[in-house]
C-alpha cells in the first residue's frame, strides 16, 4: 500500500470465516440474509456480496437503487429492500425481480393497480415492538391475510425487528413469543407463509428461539458484537483502517495546534501529522479524546480533527518514526489494537455510523489469502497492483 496516504483493508477470508461460523452457529437449515446496506456498512456491498454470495440465501438492502448496483455487479441472490418504497419505484423493482417489505395491505392495492407481469415478492414486516415501520401487531393479522389474497403480491416471508436484542432478552423473547403466536394463526387461518424471520446480529449471538427460518446478521457478519462485548460466536474483524505519517514538526511549549487553539503544548513536543479527517469520515468528534496506534503504542490526537488532517502527539514514543510511517487508526500494531467500538467511544456514538461514515475518498484494498483481489477507489476498481 506504499502510494496510499490513508485506506481501508478488507479480509475477505475473515468474512468468508465470520459466515461459515454463523451458519455453524444457527444450523443448516437455517438461511442467512446478509444485510449488505449502507455499502455493507462501508465494507463496499459489491466486493461484500461477491465474495460470499456461494454461502448466502438472501441480500438485504435498504434503497431500490443499493438492489440494483448489486445486480448489475451479477449477483444473482434473492434481493430484499428491507425499508419500504415509494410507488414510483415499482418499475425497477418489477424489472429486476426485487422482494419488497410491504408496509400495508393498501400498499399490495397500489401494486395491483401498477400492474406488474408477474406478481411481485413481497415480505411483510410486523411491528412488535420496534415503533418504527411495519404493520401493528394488533392490525397485522387482518392485514396480512388481505394481502395474502391480493393476486398482485407473492406473500414470501413475514418478519419482525428487535430494538434492545443486543440489552434486553427479556424483552425480545416477549416479542418472539407474539410474532410466533401471529404466524400460527396465519398458518391455521391457511396463509401460506414460506419464510419467517426475525433476528438481528445481537439475536443471532444471544437469543436462539430467535433463529427460525431465515437470520439477519449484519454487524456480527463484520466481525463485530453489537454491543461491544465478547461475542457467544467467535468472528473477527474484517476491516481495518490505516494512515501514514506525513509531517513530524518539533514545537516549543506553549505553542497551540490546529483550529481553535483548543490545544496548547506544555513541554517541547513532536508532533504528527496524519492525512485523515472529517472529509474521509474520521469523525470531528475524536479533537483532543481519540487516539491512533503509532510504532505499536498509542499516542493521542491533539487539537481539533480537521478535514483532511489530524495531529498526534509522538512525544513520548521510544522513537521518532520517519515520515512515511504507518498509522492505525482502527487495528492491532505491536500488542496494541484499536477497534470501531473504541472510535464510537470517544465520539459519544455508536460503531454503526462510524463505519458508515467512511467516505468514498478512502480507497478499499480486498485481500484474499493475504495478497490485494481487488482495490478501489473514487476513480472505480483498479488493477490490484495499484495499490501495491
């Protein structure tokens, strides 16, 4: 990675071994929905999907246009929008064949009276708890058996969504109670159900009873446990996020550092610049409280984060690295490591929009065994020596 001042490595053994190690954990005849949204979380949802399309029943999405950059990447797996759509995004989703969650009986009328050549996949999802969208618990029986009638629609699944998996079992096993009392009264009623599924990645480590026919791992498919702690199902991390060193500066004390002057020096300092900032998604939130992995120890950034470049304070290293040196911003160095958890610390939020947050100006190398597949950049994939 010797041209690149900053960028994004992506083992895409590991995450290949994270998949087999859930579908291991839930059972075989257990599918797995991979949740590939927001770029897979930032992980590039093309390279994601590619790489573990073979071990995968089912992508889930969040925007019409997420399904359709996956499909004209050529995969061929089940899509699944799971955020509903607008009526004027029926086209794509007839053309391409996408599942949508449908979010009411009057939404499969809308569908009818578009017309599609073929009935249009849909999952329904039932509100037990999340508050967000869905259809109520109390109205979903009636709703879904409406829908299960309307000629416009195939019903494939009925789900549910968990708000505190990852804190309050308690409170999920109520809702997993409920949600399995609605779907047997709709398999008596004669409702054709073909996939229920209901657990996120915290339900998927925690909460068994969860598992049903399909799960919907996202985070804990990166490597990582929603809430922080050590996951039940052993996965490792498959990014990690690494800089350089651009310009070591001796300052005298009492000098300040960055926008604000928020930071004075005390004592005569080294201090480095790192060519990372709000602008590659490193949030603003880590001025004066975060930290970076610098020769295997971690120094503290300093002032405030800028744009395009943050300070660290190598003062107290064992020695001076040169300019050019590696940075770990998210990583293990030496005996030290720094993870997404630790970020969203520091930044007062969660690893979710950390790693969200990553901007495209990051170029994303993909290793398998150990050597660069692919790299990409804001000037689209590049041959993998490129990078080198």
């Amino acid at each position: 990675m010797k041209r690149l001042p900053t960028w994004l490595e992506i083992d895409l053994d590991r995450l290949d071994r994270n998949i087999e190690t859930i579908q291991t954990a839930v059972g075989a005849d257990v599918g797995i929905l991979l949740t590939v949204k927001a770029d897979a979380y930032g992980h590039g949802a093309v390279q994601v999907a590619s790489a573990v399309a073979q071990r995968v029943r089912i992508f889930g999405v969040a925007t019409v246009d997420e399904a359709v950059e996956l499909w004209e990447s050529g995969i061929r797996n089940d899509i699944l929008i799971l955020s509903p759509i607008l009526e004027t995004e029926l086209p794509p989703v007839a053309r391409h064949g996408f599942a949508i969650t449908l979010p009411s009986a009057s939404f499969a009328d809308a569908v009818a009276r578009f017309a599609p050549a073929r009935p249009l996949d849909v999952h329904v999802e039932v509100d037990t708890g999340m508050g967000r969208t869905g259809i109520a618990e109390e109205e979903a029986f009636d709703e879904i058996v409406r829908i299960a009638r309307n000629a416009a629609v195939n019903l494939r699944g009925v789900y549910t969504h968990f708000p505190v998996s990852d804190t309050d079992a308690e409170y999920t096993r109520g809702q997993i109670k409920r949600f399995r009392a609605l779907v047997a009264r709709l398999r008596e009623a004669g409702v054709v159900v073909p996939m229920v599924h209901s657990a996120n990645s915290a339900a998927v480590d925690g909460v068994a009873e969860s598992h049903m026919d399909l799960v919907r791992p996202g985070l804990l498919a990166y490597g990582l446990h929603p809430a922080g702690g050590t996951p039940g199902i052993a996965v490792a991390p498959v990014m990690a996020w690494k800089s350089r060193i651009v310009r070591v500066r001796r300052v005298a004390a009492g000098r300040t550092i960055s926008y604000g002057r928020s930071f004075t020096t005390r004592r005569d300092s080294i201090i480095g610049v790192v060519p990372v900032g709000y602008g590659h998604g490193y949030p603003l939130r880590l001025s004066g409280r975060g930290a970076m992995l610098v020769s295997g120890h971690r120094v503290p950034i300093v002032g405030r984060v800028t744009m395009d470049m943050t300070m660290v304070d190598l003062t107290d290293l064992p020695a001076i690295p040169a300019e050019g040196d590696d940075v770990v911003l998210v990583g293990s160095q030496g005996d030290e490591s720094i993870s997404f958890h630790d970020l969203a610390t520091w930044a007062d939020t969660i690893c979710y929009e950390i790693m969200c947050m990553i901007s495209k100006r990051v170029p994303r190398t993909y290793f398998r065994r150990g050597k660069v597949e692919t790299f990409k950049t804001l000037l689209g994939v590049l041959p993998n020596n490129v990078a080198v």
